[in-house]
C-alpha cells in the first residue's frame, strides 16, 4: 500500500485563531459548535479567513461477495440499478450535490453489472464485485492497492480544479456487513453489537447476518494470526471502500477538509484512522446516522457529528446535508464584526 505523508495542522496559529474568535461580537462561546469549527477549518487551512472552494462529491459503487449470503435485504441488483438512477439525477445524493453546489462524481469500481457505456459513469471497475469473504479475502493485495489508487487519483483530479473540501459516498448492497467487522476488529466492541439491520433485516434475517459474520471473523482470526490493520481492511473491504479509503487519506495529504458520511463512511474513516491517527485533524463528522453502532462508532475516532437527523440512506446524503453549517462557521468567522470595531463593549 502507498505510503501517504499526513501531518497534524501546524499548532502555532491556534492562539491567534482563538482570539478571532473570541473577540467577535458575541458572548464568548455562545455560537457553540460553529466556533469549534470554525477553529478546525482554520487550522486545516492554516489561515485566519478561510474559505471554501469548489466542494466535490466522489460517490463510489461496488458490490459484495458476503451478499450471496443473504445478509442484506435488498438484492445486489439494486447497486447498478441505483448507479444508473445517479446518472439521471434521480437519486437522494443528486438532490443534495445540486442543493449545496457539489460537483458529482459516480465511479464504479466494482459493480457486478456492465456500466461501460453508461453516460456519466467514471469505469474504474476491479472486477464484478469482491469475493465472499465468509470462505476468503475479499481481494488481493493487488486489487486493494489499484482501489487506493483510484481514490487517490480522483482527489487528485478535484484538487486540480480547485477543491479544498471534499466528500465521500458509496453504493454497495451488503456493505454494512465490512463496515460492523472493521468496528468489532479495530474497536475491540462485541460483534453482535456492531452489527444492524442495514437496509432493513427482520429479527431472523439480523440472526442470520451475525451468524454469517460470526462465522467469517472466526474463519479469519483461525488463518491469520496477530493480522496487520492493512490486511483486516482488505480481508473485508468493497473496492468502493477501499476506494473511498485511499481518498480520505489523500485529501488530508493534501490538506483539504473530508467530510464523512455515515456509517459505512465512518467505517472506512476508522479504517483510515488505524492507519495514520492524523487523518482525524481533517474529517468533519457530517452526521450520527440510525444504523445499529454508528454513534459507538464514532466515539471509537472521537468524533461530534454536526447532525442527527435519523438518515440511513447511504450515497454520501447525510455529510452532505451539513455542509451548509460548516458554511456557516466560515462565513462567521469571515463576516461577524469584533467589539472594536462595532464599538461595543465586552460583555463576557
């Protein structure tokens, strides 16, 4: 896997930035969670007036060979069929991007369907879905490494235009599956508790996928011995997990803000938190989503989530649907006049 060069926010700006803030006329503190924003974004952008710029939106698809097991209610069928509905601007995520100004990227990386001709559509396919994990890897340490590539390189081509604040979607059936496994493994949590309904089990099909899950965990800890972070992830991963994995690391490389979506989202940034803690310095949480484990999963990485709305849809809606309030803590920081210069007096 490459290796990626991610550094905590210089800290000598911190001071001066708390002052700002501090100082804008207000009772300090009384703007809560947008002045610790505030003071986030600022340190990524190492500035005093930051900004955002061209916000882009990479929402990767693949499917899951763990599917054939029944552990999800919907068929895999519905990934290429929801792929294809993105390219008309049908879908949950397509409202959002257009709302806030995202610019949209739809990549496959691992759809069992061909997509080829599919306007609309970035081919970066791996192959037509994972392996089942239940008997063997998901994939290859090759393959792992072409999706962390392909993330990077999409990173790459959105900062080439501009982009300093970037966003991360997916579309996979059977993908909360990986995302309970990586939270039972790296979060040392019961597996029974980390795992949900997902798009919407009944008791006995939530039975079936713990036993299912139950039974791959074991088969993998019974052939891989004190495993590395690197092989757990892609034991388990979708290409479009990996995908969004190497994305999140690139983008904090580059020092631009990455915005997390739910929970498998906030799987493969605890993944990526495994793999350099740093990362962390970079990712604002866009929500607490109501798949079974998704707030203990974010207690794993320290995170506030800036919403709570009861979403589980997935594609990337629920941090996109804050981008708005991290709008809002720049343009607070930016616009709000201090107490000299309004002529009031301090009254804090």
């Amino acid at each position: 896997m490459k290796a990626f060069n991610i550094v905590k926010p210089d800290e000598n700006l911190r001071v001066s930035i708390q002052e700002k803030i501090d100082n804008l006329n207000k009772p300090k503190g009384s703007l809560g969670r947008l002045e610790t924003l505030a003071m986030q974004v600022c340190m990524v952008q190492q500035t005093l007036s930051p900004a955002l710029h061209h916000p882009c939106h990479l929402l990767f698809g693949g499917d899951h060979g763990i599917e054939k097991e029944g552990v999800s209610v919907s068929p895999r069928d519905v990934t290429w069929q929801q792929m294809i509905n993105f390219t008309h601007g049908g879908g949950g995520v397509n409202m959002f991007c257009r709302q806030h100004g995202f610019k949209l990227r739809i990549i496959d990386m691992g759809v069992d369907h061909d997509l080829s001709n599919i306007p609309g559509i970035i081919n970066r396919k791996i192959a037509r879905g994972t392996r089942n994990f239940l008997h063997e890897a998901a994939m290859s340490e090759a393959e792992f490494n072409r999706a962390i590539d392909t993330g990077i390189q999409l990173v790459d081509d959105c900062h080439a235009e501009g982009c300093n604040i970037i966003c991360m979607g997916e579309m996979g059936i059977a993908n909360t599956s990986p995302s309970s496994i990586w939270m039972h493994l790296f979060g040392n949590i019961p597996l029974d508790e980390c795992i949900g309904v997902g798009a919407g089990l009944d008791h006995p099909g939530l039975k079936h996928k713990r036993e299912v899950l139950s039974a791959a965990v074991a088969h993998f800890i019974a052939n891989n011995a004190n495993p590395s972070t690197e092989l757990c992830i892609r034991h388990f991963a979708g290409f479009e997990m990996a995908a969004a994995i190497g994305a999140m690391l690139h983008a904090a490389e580059l020092k631009m803000l990455v915005m997390v979506d739910g929970f498998i989202m906030s799987a493969c940034a605890l993944a990526a938190y495994q793999l350099y803690p740093d990362v962390l310095s970079y990712m604002i949480f866009g929500h607490c989503g109501d798949e079974s484990g998704h707030g203990r999963m974010l207690s794993l990485m320290h995170a506030q989530p800036l919403l709570h709305l009861g979403l589980r849809l997935g594609e990337g809606t629920g941090a996109l649907c804050s981008y708005p309030i991290i709008q809002s803590a720049v343009n607070m920081v930016n616009e709000m006049n201090n107490f000299d210069n309004a002529k009031i007096t301090k009254y804090f």
